[in-house]
C-alpha cells in the first residue's frame, strides 16, 4: 500500500513540476530550486547562510533584475513593520511597540555579504525588507540563472511568527528566515515591504541542511534525510529535502520531545512539543484526533499529497507552512486541536493553491476558516473534542460580519492585505467575508455543484496561482450559473444584500393571494422564500435573479420547491401569488436557514 501511494505522490510531483512550464493555458509561473547550509550558534541566536539558488524564468518576459526578501529585517527600531505598528490605530498586541524597544542584541537581520551569478560579482542594495539586485546580463524567456549568496543573520527576539525564545520557552522558531526571492508573474514582481501580513512565494524545491549544537531537537518542513550526523565543535547536522513547495519553515528545542504518528496510508504525523503540565496529556491525545481530520478533509477537498505534516510548538499562536505549522502549546484540549485544525487547513488553501496572500487573504484565511468550521463540527459529532453538533457551523461566523458591519470600519476584500486602515477592517475581510463568501456560494449553487467546485478547485489550480477569478470560474462550471456579479460584488464593495417580506395579501374570495417583496440592499441574491401553513405544511418558492442565468437544483431540505420567474437586478419589488388563502398562511420567510448573508433579519418575514 504504502509503495503504491509513494508511487502516486512521485507522479503528482512529476505531472506538478511539468505543469508549472505552462500553468494554465493563458499563464506561466516561475520555478526556483534552493539548495542552502546554514551554521547555527545558537548561544548568541545569530547564523551564517549560504544559498544555492537556480532561477527559471518560464515567463515570457526578460529580466534585468531580481528582489529577495529578507524579513528578519523588519525586526529593527524604525523599520516599516515597527511604524506601521505604532500608528494603527488597533496595532496586533504582540507587536505594539515591542520592535521600538528592541536592544541591539535582540534585533533581526538578514546582512547579505556577497552574490554572484554564475561566479560573476552583482549589484545589490538593501532597502529594509527588500534586496535589490541588478543584473548586468538579462534572464531572457525560457532561461535559467544561477545565484549564490552568503549572508550572516541574527534572530529576533520572538514577536511576530519568528524569532527565539517564544513565551512559551521555545528556543527557535525559524520562519521567513532565509533571503527568499521574490515572486514575479503576469502582474509583474512582487517585492512588498513586511510588515506582518502576508507571503508569496515561487513554487519550487529545497535541499536545506542545518548545522546546529548537539543539544537540539530540529523539526522542519520536507523529509529528513536520516538521523543527525555529528561534525566537528560539538554540533550535528540535519538534512531536509522539500519538493514542490513555496517555502520553508524549521524550529528548534533542546527539550523537544516527538511523536511520530503513521497514519497507515504513506503519511507521518509529526508532533514535537515541550514537556510539561500545560502540553504533555493534550499532546499525546493529538495524532488520533488530527488522524481523524486528515481523513475528513482528505475525503472533502482533496488528498494530501506529501508524506509527512509536522505540528510543531513554537511562534506567536498559529501560522501555516509547507508540511509544517508552528503552533503555541499550551492550550485546552479543544484550543490545540482548533489550532491545529486551522493551521492544518491551509494546506489545501495556499500551500497546495498559492495564492498571492496580498491581493486574495479572504481565499487563503476565509477558505480555511469555513473548513475549519466543518471540519471542527465533524470531529465534535465523533466525540473527538467537546461541544454541540450544530446543522449550521458558520451561525456564529455571520453574525461576526453582522456585527462588524455596524462600526463604520468594513473595507472591500480587494484592498491589498498591507494596506487596510485597521487590523480589525483587515481581520474582517480576511477571515470572516471569506469564510461567508464560501458558504453563500454553497447556498447559491446547490449542494452537488459545491462539491464539484472544491474538488474541481483542487485539482485544476493545486500546485498554481489561481486568482478570485480563477475560482470563481471553476464554480460556473461545476454549476453552469453565472456568478462574475457574485464575486464583483462580495469582493470589490460593502454593499450586500437585503429582503424584505412587505406585504401578505388576500387577492379574491377564491383563496388566491400575492406576496411582495423587496430588495433593500444594493447586491441581487437568488432568494428562497418558505411558506408555512397553519396545518404544518411548509413550502420553498425559488426566486433567481435574472444575471444567474439559471436556477440551482431543488435542494434535500425543501421537500415542496417551486421555481418563480427571475428576478430583473434593476427591479426593487417583486410579487408573486399563491393558490392558497391567506387565513391559512401562518408566516412567510426569506432566508429561513440564513445562508444568504443579510444586516437586517428582522424584515425577513410575516406571521398571522
């Protein structure tokens, strides 16, 4: 079994690497292979690099520079992440004005020392967070490049994701801490200043080893490459392969204890954690729970297509990796797994589907927190964690919209992550409308449709770029609606939808009567209007707008569905009559199961 699914991963990275050439048909993407040694002296938290990078320029465009990201950078008094922190009027508390009082010793750097192409010297400039590098021949359409750099860093002390000694007594967590280069595609380079938000990266493969002091336990994205070897000084040597991936995380602990969890199927479970009172029970009660999720979400968006994951204490509370996530420890049973959970879910949404995080967040954070909502209810209904099964996991994540969208502070999800007034408006959009844009498209194409839009999703883009466009394509085929003004609306405004139920009305004594609605809100939705009768009877009347271009499916929960003609956008009302009277009508509603995202639910409705 196990030959069979290596043999099937081996493919999936075959058929993935040959696909990066040509992407989709009207798009390219570029490819890089890392091959880096570090030396760590973990006493003074500082390390010397050198980086072996081939460059493919698969675009058809000719280059005549590159940008590395060098992110430890933004870890200095004065730096961008450091000014944009103290002028937010809502700054990330783990932050605040912690950079400003960094001592000298305490500070991130990334100090490149030289870089040469193909032994050749080469122009390069620091600015911040950005290396920027001129090149004296151009990387014409289908060339490649060769570029080894040396550099020596200092490790922050931890703030935001990366640095050493956590809150929790992690010694390192080493996250964005390599000169990474900077993504270019159709829109061109991608060289954004950090200041704590959000990544790109060009998808690629890693050969890392790290020298580091025998004491350490080091946990890592990729495949470790046998035990340890011990070299000279007092240190050992850990090798990573990573194939395909966009990234690459490690940390490292001297008390690390590990748990490997085979999952029977090809896959190992990796979970290092300190033990103590506060982590040791919840730990070892985490590879049969995360066993279950993996199942789940596997089945539901797609198999994971590596053969090791690895949970690993470290950072600032919880953030994503290839093959990897660091997470804070010392948490409830249902805190770690929720954690986990969601960290977890990002794989299929931006390690399998990488996104550019700036422009699309609410794809990446909104698509993982709605699974995250289901994948965390299906572990409750098998008794995994505690709490209430619930028919509609997503309630909660409405109502926060609601809520938000009463404080004036809303901002479109098309503003680019770095550039929202707040981290509120920025945490909103990315979280919270992404997650709702997800399961109100499921209430707009039915069921079946939904689930052939995450497997098709997964299948057509894992391994690429796609766009909100690219996604939302994928859902007109699986449905064979038209959904552009969903995504125009949703992404590019805050203006949403609202009903109304106006009127309930006898029309003559033959027990006919007409319902009048109206559109409140600016944004056109499918609606679905129930209509219960006194005797229990409920029927579902099924209004599109006329831009859909069609009609979902009757869906399981309306055993009585009736189709109405569409609804024209330009049109505030809208009647229509039922051969029913209405003495015999106990209520009328819009929305009953409020999948359909509304600020006002009080106008959703009539009752006798």
């Amino acid at each position: 079994m196990r030959t069979r699914i290596l043999s099937f991963v081996f493919l999936l990275f075959t058929c993935a690497a040959a696909a990066q050439l040509t992407a989709q048909p009207d798009r390219w993407q570029q490819r890089v292979v890392y091959d880096m040694d570090i030396d760590v002296d973990a006493d003074n938290h500082q390390y010397t690099g050198n980086q072996q990078l081939t460059y493919f320029n698969n675009s058809p465009d000719t280059l005549d520079k590159v940008f590395y990201h060098l992110y430890f950078n933004a870890f200095q008094p004065g730096s961008q992440m450091d000014l944009r922190n103290l002028n937010l009027p809502d700054a990330d508390k783990r932050v605040s004005d912690r950079i400003s009082n960094l001592q000298a010793e305490e500070e991130g750097y990334i100090q490149v020392n030289s870089l040469t192409r193909e032994g050749s010297e080469l122009t390069y400039e620091t600015v911040g967070t950005i290396l920027e590098v001129a090149l004296a021949e151009p990387i014409y359409p289908g060339d490649s490049a060769r570029f080894t750099m040396e550099w020596d860093a200092q490790v922050p002390l931890q703030i935001r994701r990366s640095g050493r000694d956590n809150a929790e007594g992690i010694d390192l967590s080493m996250a964005q801490w390599y000169p990474k280069l900077a993504e270019y595609d159709y829109q061109g380079w991608h060289a954004n200043p950090y200041i704590g938000r959000e990544f790109y990266g060009v998808w690629g493969d890693y050969d890392v080893t790290i020298d580091i002091d025998e004491a350490y336990v080091v946990a890592a994205t990729g495949y470790q490459q046998g035990e340890p070897e011990s070299i000279d000084g007092g240190k050992q040597r850990y090798r990573f392969i990573a194939p395909t991936v966009h990234d690459f995380v490690w940390a490292a602990d001297p008390d690390y204890e590990h748990i490997a969890y085979d999952r029977g199927n090809g896959t190992t479970l990796n979970f290092y954690f300190q033990p103590g009172e506060a982590t040791s029970e919840n730990w070892e009660n985490l590879p049969r729970i995360m066993d279950e999720a993996f199942a789940y979400i596997g089945e539901h968006y797609g198999p994971y297509p590596y053969e090791q994951y690895s949970f690993i204490q470290g950072g600032d509370g919880g953030m994503e990796y290839p093959m990897a996530t660091l997470i804070t420890g010392e948490r409830s049973m249902n805190s770690l797994v929720g954690v986990s959970v969601h960290e977890l879910m990002h794989t299929w949404y931006q390690m399998l589907m990488g996104t550019n995080e700036s422009l699309y967040a609410w794809m990446d954070e909104g698509f993982t927190s709605w699974a995250s909502s289901e994948v965390m209810n299906h572990l409750r209904e098998q008794g995994l964690i505690e709490g209430e099964v619930t028919d509609n996991p997503h309630a909660r994540t409405y109502a926060s919209l609601r809520g938000f969208r009463t404080t004036g502070m809303q901002e479109p999800l098309s503003v680019h992550a770095d550039h929202f007034a707040t981290n509120s408006a920025y945490s909103v959009a990315s979280y919270t409308n992404g997650a709702v844009f997800l399961e109100q498209l499921r209430y707009i194409i039915g069921e079946d449709a939904f689930e052939c839009t995450l497997h098709r999703y997964y299948n057509d883009w894992r391994f690429k770029h796609p766009n909100s466009n690219d996604f939302t394509r994928v859902a007109e085929k699986c449905s064979g609606l038209e959904l552009d003004w969903y995504r125009e609306y949703w992404v590019n405004g805050t203006e949403y939808a609202d009903y109304a139920v106006t009127d309930v009305e006898d029309l003559d004594a033959s027990g006919t009567t007409r319902i009048d609605l109206q559109r409140v809100g600016r944004m056109p939705m499918p609606l679905e209007v129930s209509v219960t009768l006194k005797d229990g009877t409920e029927t579902y009347y099924y209004i599109a707008p006329e831009i859909l271009r069609g009609e979902k499916p009757q869906p399981a929960y309306a055993s009585e569905w009736n189709v109405l003609p569409d609804w024209g956008w330009t049109n505030p009302n809208y009647s229509f009559t039922i051969e029913t009277n209405k003495q015999q009508i106990e209520k009328v509603t819009i929305n009953a199961r409020e999948r359909m995202f509304e600020d006002d639910l009080q106008n959703n409705g009539w009752e006798d």
